[in-house]
C-alpha cells in the first residue's frame, strides 16, 4: 500500500523528510565493478567490450560486428509498420520544432569605455548517446537525444544501444535513421560509456555522453566525468500529482501508474487538498492496476514507492513540491496557471486535466529527459544548450586598456601576481 501522510498530523514533518530519504535506486555496490570495467576497456579495447557485452548481454558480437550496418538499418526500418513510421515522424518535427526555438544567439557590444565584449556559442563536435534497452525498447528516447544535438549542430552523433540476447525492436533503428543518426553500435553497460569515453579502435571517442540508463551506466558516467562530458545523472522516474476538487480520480490514478510502471524504483506521488479526491484515487489506482496487462511492475512500484499527501491548500501544496523537486509535476487544477509560478523546483511541468505527463514523454515537444532524485533544484531537462559551448569574446584598443589598467593592476598587486599586473602595463609604456 501507498504511504498516506497528512500535513496536519504531529508527525508529519518526521515522515515527510523520511519519504524524501527514502532510497529507491539499487542497493548493490556497483562503483568497484564499474571502474574494473572502464579499466578493462581502457586496456583491451573492442575485445574487452565484445566480450563484457557477451557476458552481460549475450549478445553474440565480435569486435567486427560491434556497430550496425547501413543495411542493418535500413532492413530494421523496412521492418516497422507505416503507422509507427508516421507517429515517430510526428514526434520527431514536434519535438525539433521545440527545440530550434531553443537555439543562443551570439551577442557582441561595446560599452562606454570601448571594450567590446561578447558570447559566441558553438556546438560540440561529437556526442555519444545512450538508449536503455534491456526490459523495453524506447524510441522516444532516441529522438528526445538526437533531435536536440542535431539542432544544436553537432557533426557526429554515435549511439549505443544494448541488444539482450542479439534482439533490438526495430523502432529503435528506425527512430534512429528519422533522427539522422547513422552511428549505431549494439553495446550497453559501462562497457559502452567507456568506449565512448576513452575510444576503441571500431568506437572513436566522443566530447560528452547523454542519455539515462541503469545503475551500472549511471555510475559508469559519474566516473568518466572529466573525460568527457556528460548531461546528468539519472535515477528512478518519478511524477508528483498537485490536485484539487476538480481533478478526475481515474485520470490521476492513471496518471500515477503510468509512472509506476517504468519499475526500477519510479515513484508516484499524490498531493490533494481533499481527503475525499486521496480516497477515490487511492481506490481507482488499485482497480485500475488490476485490468492493467503488465500489473506486477506497476503495483510493485506503487505499493513500495508510492504516496498520497492530503494538505490544507494549495501554497502548502506548492512548498511540498518545491521540497520533492520531481522530474514530473502535474497540476490537476481547473486554474493551474494560479499556482504556477510557486513551483520553481520540477524537471517538468504540466498544465491542467487534459496535459498527462506522458504526452510529454513522446509528442508534446518538449525533452523527457529530465533532473531526477531532488536535482530539479539545481538542474534542468536536457536541450539544445546542452549540446552548445559558450566562448566569451573580450577586445580593447589602447584607450579602453588605459582606461582599466588601474583597477586591474591594483587588483594583480592584492594577489601578488606582478606578471599579470605587467602583462597589463607594458602594453601603455611609452
């Protein structure tokens, strides 16, 4: 059974900062075995990443077959039926739509002493991307990855995507070819990130890594940050519902086990200025769970990470979230511009009864990849500016130097760096 708390109870704040604590991704101690990883690729190569893909993967490859063929892809996309080709299609303008409006413009002025100053913004050169596999296949992923890069202008996009037991859905491929990414090798795991990050003799190395993935590529990324890049560390998917009396019970029950049903420690949770709305929830998400296809995952999830929150308003409503900074937020509200500018800690927000999480999940536009486990508060969702380098552009001429000499030297006096302080003057020696 989900946790039912109630913000007017004595002990509310104890169990709501141990609901904050709890902890939800995997328990095994994998940093050990990820650096014993990376170290292997490091030394062996292709060879080290064929043969840790077959032990963990049973894939079948050789260091020859790591990466797809053009043929490969263009059988696997032959493969997929029109109306899945159609609906990734639409998914893949919408979501580039989005993110072109995302795109820096240079800037460059010159201020009331004549230093010209500026911001130029280029693209990264190469991206290495990461789409889970394993449990389920998610195209979505692939576009919400390449389609961002792609708009950002970055020439090489490689992609790695395991393929348990040799077997990948074809939508991936497919997904792939929309996107424009041609880069494609059938590896998963620290393996992959590592080959990314160091580069093998079939895996040139990339500038930065993106893309969620399980315990073991989460830690990979977190130890070869500094290497390359990398966009976040992700952990378990989460949604926090804020609702009213004017929600619907069944659509934020549905809404909930959409999120449960990713697994893996994703975690749903209910915030309800109504005790009435938390009981009818709490009960449709249990009779819904029972018609549902794939319940055990779902009902796992929500039993073991799941919440119902009854508070006395909505800015009390509006400060819990801030607190949870979930990757989703939903407000279930007739008026949810109302609250909308308290919320300023979510990876995502979405607006009213009719704006389920999961149409932002494929084909709403905007990014699903998002800052999960409280990093809303400091991070954002992934976009185009991740893909991009800002460069400053600095100019004087002789008077303008003249005129910032003297608080510059001064300065270079205080930090007892002379050089710095003649670099400057010598240039105004006559």
């Amino acid at each position: 059974m989900p946790i039912r708390l109630d913000s007017a109870s004595p002990d509310f704040e104890q169990a709501f900062v141990a609901l904050l604590g709890g902890k939800r991704e995997s328990s095994q101690e994998v940093g050990d075995i990820v650096a014993s990883i990376i170290a292997d690729v490091r030394a062996r190569g292709d060879v080290a990443v064929a043969e840790l893909t077959n032990k963990f993967d049973h894939a079948g490859v050789t260091p020859d077959t790591l990466k797809f063929s053009q043929d490969e892809i263009d059988a696997a996309t032959a493969r997929v039926t029109p109306d899945v080709m159609s609906a990734l299609q639409f998914a893949h303008d919408r979501i580039r739509a989005h993110h072109e409006k995302q795109r820096p413009e240079d800037h460059i002025y010159t201020d009331d002493l004549g230093v010209t100053l500026g911001t130029r913004w280029t693209a990264i050169d190469a991206v290495g991307i990461y789409v889970p596999g394993g449990l389920a296949s998610y195209p979505s992923s692939v576009l919400m990855n390449a389609v961002p890069a792609k708009v950002a202008g970055v020439e090489r996009i490689a992609m790695v995507v395991p393929t348990p037991n040799g077997q990948l859905a074809s939508a991936i491929l497919a997904a792939a070819r929309i996107a424009g990414v041609t880069e494609i090798y059938r590896i998963g795991g620290a393996q992959a990130i590592a080959a990314l990050a160091y580069g093998t003799a079939a895996i040139p190395r990339v500038d930065k890594v993106v893309g969620p993935g399980n315990a073991f590529v989460a830690t990979a990324k977190r130890q070869v940050f500094g290497q390359v890049g990398i966009d976040m560390i992700a952990g378990p998917s989460e949604v926090l519902v804020i609702a009213d009396g004017s929600a619907n019970p069944a659509w934020v029950a549905a809404d909930l086990i959409a999120q449960a049903e990713h697994g893996a420690g994703a975690q749903s949770i209910l915030v309800t200025t109504e005790k009435g709305l938390a009981d009818a929830v709490d009960a449709e998400v249990d009779r819904q769970l029972s018609l549902l296809p794939k319940q055990t995952i779902a009902r796992q999830g929500w039993d073991e990470f799941g919440a119902i929150i009854t508070v006395g308003s909505l800015d009390e409503a509006a400060d819990l979230a801030n607190r949870i900074a979930s990757e989703h937020v939903e407000l279930a509200l007739d008026d949810p511009e109302m609250i909308l500018p308290a919320i300023r800690h979510a990876g995502a927000i979405f607006l009213g009864h009719h704006t389920p999480e999961a149409i932002g999940d494929y084909v709403g536009g905007s990014n699903h990849v998002l800052p999960t486990a409280r990093s809303a508060r400091f991070a954002s969702g992934l976009g185009v500016l991740d893909f991009m380098k800002r460069t400053s552009i600095l100019r004087c001429d002789p008077s303008s130097l003249a005129a910032l000499r003297e608080a510059a030297v001064t300065i270079a006096e205080v930090e007892a760096l002379d050089g710095h302080g003649r670099s400057i003057s010598i240039r105004l020696n006559h």
